[in-house]
C-alpha cells in the first residue's frame, strides 16, 4: 500500500459497473472508503403485513435542504430488499454511542430483530427507534441502481433529534466524537 494515487486506466463505459473488468482491487478500495468516518443508523420499514424491518446501515446521507431530501443505499442481495423497495415509508434512525449492541443486532439476519426494542410506529408505520439521536420518517420517493447497490431517496415529511453523542463507524469500528473541548480536557 502507497500514498499514491489509485488510478485506473480508462474505462470503456459499457463494462464500468461490472466487477469482473475493474482494474480496482475490491477489498483494498473498501478499505480506502473505510477511512471516512460516517454515522450508524437503523434503516427501518413495515412490511405488506405490517411487520417491522429493520437494518442497520452508514451510507446513509443528505441530499437536499429545500426540498428536505435524504439517501441511503442498500446491497441488492439484502433479503430486506423487496420490503424496502414495496414500502411507501421509510424511517431512519440515528444511532447514539451507548447504541453499538443495538447496531450489531440489526446488521445480522434475523426474524426477531425488534424483540425488546423499544419502537413506535412512525409515518407508513415505519418504526422509530426510542432513544436514538434523530430519526427521519421518509417517504419513499425514487430509488436508483447503481453497482451492487439500491440508491432510496427519501422525502423527509418528520423529524427529531436530540443532543446526545452520536455512534461512529470507522476502518472497520465502531467510536466517538470527540470534541476539540474534550480533546484539551484529556491532554
């Protein structure tokens, strides 16, 4: 690994969005993204039978504040996909940093997932988290293939959020914030 600029030759359009032909080795640009720190959050969504979905998700983003419009992404072969790409609504939420355990329990499979998870239903009955530190009830407004992925955009139609400190993702963990405040403390 070098400090030098990955860069691949041109390629030709038709087969950019192939993995097969990328001159760009997979894991070593996964670990190249992964020096970008990024919030955790609970995607969330009912099913046709009102079930609750739930997945834990960072590519989650703003998009636009006028319209208030926000993204997230999620792999084509999730087996939450259909639930997600059928829901009128969608909710996300937030994760606070005392909320790892929940974080790690809804990015594994699992049909009990909101087993002693304190939810409500929010807007299309898309569960809101208690305790997060925001939440986005989203009505589902496009989505977009790109790669391996699912791009959902969201109508942002509610929001809350609070003062707590936030989870972060980074290089493969999970951490703090820490402010410039609580930096000069520690020294």
């Amino acid at each position: 690994m070098t400090d030098l600029p990955k860069q691949p030759p041109a390629a030709d359009p038709a087969n950019e969005l192939a993995s097969d032909s990328s001159p760009i080795d997979p894991r070593d640009f996964r670990n190249a993204l992964g020096t970008y720190a990024t919030g955790v959050t609970i995607i969330t969504a009912a099913g046709p039978d009102a079930k609750p979905y739930g997945l834990t998700c960072n590519s989650f983003a703003s998009v636009s504040l006028n319209p208030p419009l926000v993204l997230w992404s999620l792999v084509v072969y999730s087996s939450s996909l259909t639930v997600f790409q059928n829901a009128s609504h969608f909710a996300v939420n937030v994760l606070g940093a005392s909320q790892q355990a929940l974080a790690n329990k809804f990015a594994k499979s699992s049909d009990d997932k909101f087993t002693a998870v304190d939810w409500s239903p929010g807007l299309g009955n898309a569960p809101v988290l208690a305790e997060s530190v925001a939440n986005f009830q989203c009505r589902s407004v496009n989505r977009y293939y790109g790669g391996d992925h699912v791009i959902f955009l969201g109508a942002v139609e509610a929001y809350s959020y609070n003062r707590n400190e936030p989870l972060l993702f980074a290089r493969g963990s999970y951490g703090r914030f820490l402010a410039e405040d609580d930096r000069q403390k520690s020294s």
